[in-house]
C-alpha cells in the first residue's frame, strides 16, 4: 500500500517551465509528458529575460563567427563540439521560436532587428517587445504547452527527488498543491530547475531558482561539472530590491557608458573593451570601485536618452518605478549573481551519468559556457538543447516502469518544511561575502564551516532551503578547489589563470 496520496505514469517528467522545459515538453509529442512548476505555468528567469537571444542570423555573420566569440570568452573551458551545436543550430531554433509565436521585433524590411551585447563581434541578438524578450518567449511557450494534449501542467508542484533504483531513474516525487505527496513514475525524467542566483544576497533571478534541479541529481548521484562558474552581472539596478532590476547590458551595446561619482569613465584603460569588456571583467571593476567606497552609474543620456522608453520600456519602468529618469540621468548599478555556467554534466543531448536523467538549460552543464557566458547564449541554450532532450527521449521512447514497482522503493516526501527565512538569510550573505566576485582560500573554508552550522539547523525533509545549502556547499567546495582565477571564478589569492587547470572540476566522478 502506497503512502503517497497520489501515483501517475507518463513517458517523461520535465521539472521546470522556463524555456528549456517548455522546449523540451513540446518537443517530446506524442509522448505523454507531465511539466512541473513552482509557481504558475513559465515562472522562472526566462520571463525576466530582457537583452535577447543570441543566433547568427545577421548578414555577415555565421555560426563560426559566433562559435569563436562564445569560446574567446568562455576562456578555454567551452566543449568546442556543444559550442559548434549550440551556434550551428541557433538560427533554425529562433525560427522555431518564430513559428511557436514569438513576435520578435524586425526592421523595416522584415527582417530582425538585432542589437549588439558584451563580447559579440557582431550583431546578433534578437529581442522582442524591445527588452521583453523573455516574457514574450515565455507567453508563448506557455500557451502552445496548455493547448497541446500531451502534456500535463502540474503547477505549484514541488518536486523533491528523483527515484533511482538499479542505477536508473524510474521517476520523482513531488509536493503538489493540494494533491500532497504525489508520485509520477517516468522511464525519463528532464531536470530544467533553472540556476542558483537565489543563494546571493545579491541577485537578478526570482524566488524560485533555488538551484533545487542541482541538489536533487547531486543526491542521486548525476555528475556535475563547472559549479564554481557564477557569472555576476554588472549592472542591476542599486535601488535595495529583492531581486534586483536588471539593467540590460544592450544599453552599453548602445553607447551607455559607465562613470564614477564624479561622471569619470571607469572602464577605459581596464580592459579593451572598455563598458563591453566580458561580464566578469565589468562587475569585479566595479566590485573594486565600491569596495574603495564609491558608487557606480550607467549613463544612457547621451547614448539613447528621449528615445529610452520606446527602445527600452522595461528598464525605464523598472528605474521610474524607484525615482529614477534615465532620460536624463544616470542609474545607480552594482552587480548580483545572474547566472550560472555549471550543472549537471551532459552530453549533447542533454543526457546525464544516470540513466533515465537529462538536463537542459542553466541547470545543465553542457560545456556550451565554459568558465563565462557570452551573454544572450543562455536562452539559445534553452532551445537548442531543450529540444536535442526532447527528440533523444522520444527517439528512445523507453518504456514505462511499473507503478508498483516504483511505489516499493519511493520515500513519500512528507509534509511541507518550514521555509526557515533566517536560515536562507545567513547563507545568501554567506555566499555573498565568501563565495561570490572574489575568493579566497580562507573565506571559502570560512564559509564551508559555516554551512555546516547551517546544516545543523534544517528542518527535516527535503525542502528548498535544504537544497540551497547542498548547493552552496557544491559551489563553494568547487571553487576552493580551483586554485586559479579563470571566467566568472575570481580567487584573490590566485589571481593568474594556470594552463593545469584548464579542465573542469566534477562532483560525482
Ligand atoms: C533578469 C534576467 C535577465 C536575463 N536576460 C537574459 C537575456 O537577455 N538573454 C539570455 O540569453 N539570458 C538571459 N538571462 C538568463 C536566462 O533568462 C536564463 O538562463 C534562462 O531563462 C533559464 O531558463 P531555464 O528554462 O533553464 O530555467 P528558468 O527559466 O529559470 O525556469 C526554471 C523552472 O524550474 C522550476 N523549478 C525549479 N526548481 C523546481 C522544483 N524543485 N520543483 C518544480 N519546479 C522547479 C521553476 O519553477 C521554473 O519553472 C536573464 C536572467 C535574468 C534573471
């Protein structure tokens, strides 16, 4: 007899509803899919997305092209064949994207318009609704997923853990709303949990990414690669909000420049690049400038000015919204966690070490990234492997297990924990201080410790804080053991990048 109070059966289990899930659900057809949320249907950080989607559509541009740019700054840690996958097929996604019904924004003669970001040499970045181009994606990925038949919504759900027996995952276990503790047997299950931005006191992503798709396959045993790359935007919006307004980096791809209290340009004689040096370069300048008690600014007066509100009517609405007119002066930035380049290992197609687990999107580590996104490959990501999991599974079409042999060897995830908001307090300030735009040997054994008192303060059960201290314990393990500084890990005390560890740190080998 079960302890579950409800058991179903599908083909395939997709945890997450950002664009890597939702790619994946509709790509699985005619196999019967279940999608689970936390939240309602396409919550995540895919609707907060707002520069675009990266993909070689322009005139002069070309997937080389586009495959060299994203390995100059992934500095020497990108799988050269994910990145040929990921620029070779992003054009035909973005069509997909089109004929799913996203509206992206064109010129005059039909064709995109495309903006220019950090660490592009050309410009490639499609975008929709000016900077809306992830609520955009989201509403119609959300749509086409509630009006296809073959896949079952399950929002408010919580999925708890992946159900291995004999080396195979035969499914998961959830909290789902009002359902309690449910139990979807699936011969697949895809993991699209999204990042980790939430383990920052500082950061651009919502509540719900708790990097919960990270601890869950950690726990059963999937490898998992790159977790010490966090990417720390630039430029959110410093205004005391929780999360953080994103200032997207296309305003500096349109001149905006970054100055001092004092109107000074910072960047210049920092890097190249100048404001479109890669990300990391960017956020630790100014990480120093406000570490010597200054205070950092992008100016867009001169660069976009009058014209803000038509070409970026979210982030005008995000700076009104706390007294800010970037028409005519300039936004308070600091930077906060934004991404994360690490994951649950996989390869091409989106398959993990444990038979029966994919993963896709920012909760996978396909190698796409290396130790730094090029910026806007993210969502590109999303689609180009959402859908290589999707058509792997239905290629493979395994077949279902039984519910009673799932059910003999499935914990019921009891009740829901107490969500212990000191708790989850302590180790976003933690991860801020210890293991964020700078590192050390001390302060990550500091924080390390730190996290096993926090340990010691859960609540039973699996919970989504008990997952944010596992991965931050992954995050900040990685990151002490990559004695160098390379992409998004900067360790103070070895600021030199060394050819030795031009590899990547695995967890579960
Ligand atoms: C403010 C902001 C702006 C950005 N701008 C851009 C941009 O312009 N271009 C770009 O390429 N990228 C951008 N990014 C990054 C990009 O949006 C994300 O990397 C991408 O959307 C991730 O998509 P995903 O499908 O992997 O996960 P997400 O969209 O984050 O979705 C995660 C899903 O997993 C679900 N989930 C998590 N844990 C559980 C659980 N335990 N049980 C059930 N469900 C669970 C969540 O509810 C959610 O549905 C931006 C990110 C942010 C935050």
């Amino acid at each position: 007899m079960s302890s579950f109070d409800l058991v179903k059966s599908f083909d395939a289990v997709v945890v997450g509803s950002g664009i890597a899930g939702l790619t994946a659900a509709l790509d699985l057809a005619p196999l019967r899919v279940a999608v689970l949320c936390k939240g309602a249907l396409g919550d995540g950080s895919t609707p907060h997305a707002q520069g675009g989607i990266a993909a070689a559509v322009g005139s002069g541009d070309g997937p080389t092209r586009h495959a060299a740019d994203t390995l100059e700054v992934g500095a020497g840690l990108n799988d050269a064949a994910a990145v040929a996958v990921l620029t070779g097929e992003g054009p035909a996604r973005v069509a997909d994207l089109s004929a799913r019904g996203v509206a992206f924004d064109v010129a005059e003669d039909g064709r995109p318009r495309l903006g220019r970001e950090a660490g592009h040499t050309a410009r490639r970045v499609l975008h929709a609704g000016g900077d809306a181009t992830g609520a955009e994606i989201s509403r119609a990925l959300a749509a086409l997923a509630l009006a296809s038949p073959h896949i079952e919504v399950m929002e408010h759900a919580f999925a708890v853990d992946l159900v291995v027996d004999g080396g195979r995952v035969l499914g998961l276990t959830a909290r789902v709303g009002d359902a309690g503790g449910v139990l979807l047997a699936a011969p697949a299950v895809v993991l699209a949990t999204g990042g980790v931005g939430r383990l920052y006191a500082n950061t651009t992503n919502p509540p719900e990414v708790t990097g919960d798709g990270l601890a869950m396959a950690a726990r059963a045993g999937a490898r998992l690669a790159d977790t010490e790359f966090v990417q720390f935007h630039p430029t959110a919006l410093a205004s005391g909000r929780d999360p953080m307004s994103l200032i997207t980096e296309a305003l500096r791809g349109e001149g905006a420049v970054l100055v001092d209290e004092e109107g000074q340009r910072f960047m210049v004689g920092v890097h190249p690049g100048a404001e479109l040096a890669p990300r990391d370069v960017v956020a630790r300048a100014i990480w120093e400038l406000s570490s010597r008690g200054g205070g950092a600014f992008l100016d867009a007066t001169g660069a976009v000015g009058a014209v803000f509100p038509d070409r970026f009517p979210t982030v005008f609405r995000l700076c009104l919204e706390d007294g800010i007119d970037p028409r005519v002066g300039p936004i308070p930035v600091a930077p906060a966690a934004h991404y994360h380049m690490g994951g649950i290992a996989t390869d091409l197609h989106g398959r993990s070490s444990l038979p029966g687990l994919w993963a896709v999107g920012e909760a996978a580590r396909t190698g796409v990234h290396g130790a730094n996104r090029l910026a806007s490959n993210s969502l590109l990501e999303g689609a180009v492997f959402g859908r290589r999991a999707g058509l792997d599974i239905t290629r493979i079409a395994p077949a279902r297990p039984g519910e009673a042999a799932v059910s003999s060897v499935a914990e019921p995830p009891g009740p829901e924990p107490d969500p212990q908001p000191d708790l989850v307090a302590n180790l976003r300030d933690l991860m801020w201080e210890k293991v964020g735009l700078s590192r050390d040997h001390d302060g990550l054994v500091d924080a390390l410790e730190e996290m096993d008192r926090l340990e010691e303060k859960l609540g039973p059960g699996v919970s989504a804080v008990a997952n944010m201290v596992s991965t931050a314990r992954i995050i900040a393990s990685a990151a002490l053991v990559r004695a160098e500084s390379r992409g998004g890990h900067y360790r103070a005390d070895h600021p030199g990048t060394e050819e030795a560890w031009r590899r990547p740190v695995l967890v579960n080998r």
